[in-house]
C-alpha cells in the first residue's frame, strides 16, 4: 500500500497540518474498518466491535464514520466519546437523554421500554436507520454491556432497531466473554493493527510534506526513520505526535538532512526507546 496515494487531504487548507482524522482514515487498513461498518449499519445487522490498541486510530475512525454517514438523511446519528457511568440506571437515564425520550417512569425497565418505542417509531414508521456509537468502549461495565445487547436484541421483521458501533481496546474481548451469547450478537469483529515499517516512513514523510516549505526541503535519514518506527510502534496517533516534535527539530537545525543525534535534544528518551 502506498500512504500518499491513499491519503484523502483535508478541505479545508488551513487545517493544522498533523490534524489526524483525514489521513490517518484512508490508510488501507482504515478503509477496511470504514467500509465494512458502513456496510453493517446500512444492512442492519446490529452490532460492530472495532478493537485497537490506544493511538490505534480508532476515534479518528468514529469521525470519519460520522461524517460519511452525515450525508445522509436516512441515518438518525447518536454518540458517547467516553462511557464512564457508574451504574446501569445512569447508562440508560443517559441513552433516553440522548435519543430525546420522556418515559413515563424512572426506572431502568421503564428506559428499556421507552427506548424501544422510540426505536420502533424511528427505525420502521419513518424508516429511519437508528445509529449509536461508543467510543472508548473499553470503560463500559458488564452491566452496561448487558444493556447494550438488550438494546440490539430489539428487532421487528427481522430488522434491527438499533445499529450500535463499539470503538474498543482490546481488553473488552475478556470482558465480553464473561457475558453468555453476548459474544454471537456482535455480527462484526475488526482490528486496527499498526502500521509497518514503511507505512510509518510514508506516513511521517507525507505529513511533514504537509508542514510548510522549509520542511518539505528536509528530510530525515534511515537512522531516524528508523528510530521513529521504534519510538511510535507504527501507532497512528504516536506518529502524529512524533511529526509534530520532528518539525520543531527540522525548523531548528535549518538543515537539508536531519539524523536521529539532531532530534535527540527533542526526544530526550531517545536512546532508551
């Protein structure tokens, strides 16, 4: 695969040039995850786990699945970033916040119900397809993973109400099994892998090209690409931050080559990495 051919550059050409969500989305692999999520929520198959290790990409990925389905009318969009509820009363008191539903009671079988309802007037009267996605999925308790399978239980004719997309690190899978058929219920299973060796060179190179023209007229040798593989371990998010570090070190050497001595001063770790 070949980074920059794949890349899809940002609109809007103001945008700060290490800004991940652009780029980092149209990466092979992320194309996959993108396509094959799309393709669930819009057959209604229920529920997507996608699973990445931190920096993996994968709240780049849920921007980038928002924005694709934003275009769309059809799609009625909802999102938790972060699911650190303490108890499965405030999860679901959180959900009948979000998707604007009045239960006649307070309690957890009373959010069930008014959840369904509201997911039966949506998804078959106005023939709306119902999208929630988590972030960070990783954080929800058992309980709450329990609630969610409820949720996506819920069906009529055979369509799912709900489409739910997970975004996870990989500890969630233990956690998961704990669950009887919990596990069967989630129809799609995807794994953000970092990138090689030479995706983290094309990555890096892009990116800087992106930075300005005294950069583009830079460039880093063999030596402190390859220190850049072992300092990011191909983790998108670690190579954005590390391109934001190596334009400060090219900017102030002010040379035509930069070698891994020349960023060590911004890398202080460098050695130990």
């Amino acid at each position: 695969m070949n980074y920059v051919n794949t890349v899809e550059v940002a609109k809007d050409e103001s945008e700060a040039p290490f800004w991940s969500m652009n780029d980092v989305c149209h990466l092979k692999s992320f194309d996959t995850a993108l396509l094959r999520t799309q393709q669930l929520i819009r057959s209604r198959q229920g529920w997507g786990l996608i699973l990445g290790d931190a920096g993996s990409g994968k709240t780049a990925l849920a921007h980038s699945l928002r924005r694709c389905l934003s275009r769309d009318d059809s799609f009625i969009f909802h999102s938790i970033a972060s699911p650190e509820f303490k108890s499965e009363f405030q999860f679901l008191l959180h959900l009948v916040k979000l998707f604007k539903v009045v239960p006649h009671f307070k309690s957890t079988l009373d959010f069930k119900e008014a959840l369904k309802t509201s997911l039966l007037e949506s998804s078959i009267a106005q023939h709306k397809t119902v999208v929630l996605l988590i972030d960070q999925a990783h954080l929800l308790s058992l309980n709450n993973l329990e609630v969610l399978r409820t949720l996506v239980h819920y069906k009529k004719g055979g369509i799912k109400l709900l489409q739910l997309v997970t975004l996870a690190q990989i500890d969630i899978l233990s956690r998961i099994k704990r669950i009887p058929h919990l596990s069967e219920g989630i129809a799609l299973k995807y794994t953000l892998n970092p990138l090689d060796e030479r995706e983290t060179r094309e990555m890096i190179e892009f990116r800087l090209t992106r930075a300005g023209s005294n950069i583009q007229r830079s460039h880093l040798t063999d030596e402190a690409f390859g220190f850049a593989y072992q300092y990011t371990k191909g983790l998108p998010g670690s190579i954005t931050e590390f391109c934001e570090v190596a334009a400060k070190a090219i900017a102030h050497h002010r040379a035509d080559t930069v070698d891994a001595r020349m960023l060590g001063t911004f890398f202080p770790g460098m050695h130990e990495a």
